[in-house]
C-alpha cells in the first residue's frame, strides 16, 4: 500500500488519537517481549585452555531456536587473550571499554578501542585480548551452526601477541 507523505502524517494521527491498532505483518506473533535482567546469570571464569591471562565471561544471550544467536560481555585483564579458534559462522565483537587487540591468521596485530565493531568471516583462524597495558571488554555474538559456535585451538605465543 502506498500512502504519500502528507495522508501518511494524517494517517498516523488518526490511529493515535483513535487508538486503532495498525498492523503491518500478517499474523501475529504468539510470543512476548521478554526481559533478561542483568546478573541474573553468573559471570564464568575464561577456561585456561582456551584464554591466557584473566578473563570473566558475562553470559548475556543464550540460543534459543530458531535463533542461532548467542552472545556475551567478554572482559580481559592487561596482556590477556584468546587461543586461536575459529567460528562456523563468524562472529562479531563490539568493543565497549579499554584498549584491545585481534589478529587473523597471517595479518597483522590491529588495536581496537571502545566503538569498533570487528567482523571476523566464518572460518577465519584469529584471536583478540586486552592491550599489554590496558583492559578491553567486548561484547562477541556469534551464531551456532548444528549446534557449535567455536573451534579452539592452540595458545596464542607471546611473540604472536606483540605481532612478531
């Protein structure tokens, strides 16, 4: 349906002064908006196989179908980090506080701050931590393919980390 920009301004009015209800999708949804408070999930210490250093996970989203969806607040200590690994899917981190680092496999070691937002391609063998001297927490959303959303590898080096 087409309506021009002045009827669509009167057609709003009218169904807020009217309280008629407005529908845009065919059906309507059997579910409710929910809210997951939080802290409402305990924090979980980063496995040492899978991180060095001293990282806190904060569960924020867990996959519920038929979303594949799962996600948390990630925060590193100075110098901490990930192992190399990979997801089926991607991922995707939004840096919310401190200074970061990530690297894919073969490239150089990029900084990240506070704002970026750093797509990783399905498949691509990288990591990402805090800065040496610096904090960085982020949020990571990944999706889940037949149920997995990461592969581990092996431990970053130090010498991987200062990009040597």
């Amino acid at each position: 349906m087409h309506i021009p920009v002045g009827a669509a301004s009167l057609v709003l009015a009218a169904t807020l002064a009217t309280g008629m209800n407005w529908h845009c999708s065919a059906s309507p949804s059997q579910e409710a908006v929910t809210v997951e408070r939080s802290g409402t999930v305990p924090s979980v210490r980063g496995a040492p196989e899978n991180f060095t250093g001293t990282v806190r996970v904060d569960p924020m989203i867990q996959e519920r179908p038929p979303s594949r969806l799962s996600g948390g607040l990630v925060t590193f200590e100075p110098g901490s980090r990930t192992a190399w690994h990979t997801h089926p899917l991607g991922q995707t981190l939004i840096v919310t506080a401190g200074v970061g680092r990530v690297q894919n496999e073969g490239g150089p070691v990029l900084e990240i701050r506070p704002g970026d937002v750093v797509r990783i391609p399905p498949g691509v063998r990288h990591w990402h931590g805090a800065s040496p001297t610096a904090g960085m927490s982020h949020i990571a959303l990944s999706e889940a393919l037949d149920g997995k959303v990461v592969d581990w590898m092996e431990h970053v080096t130090d010498a991987e980390y200062r990009g040597e």
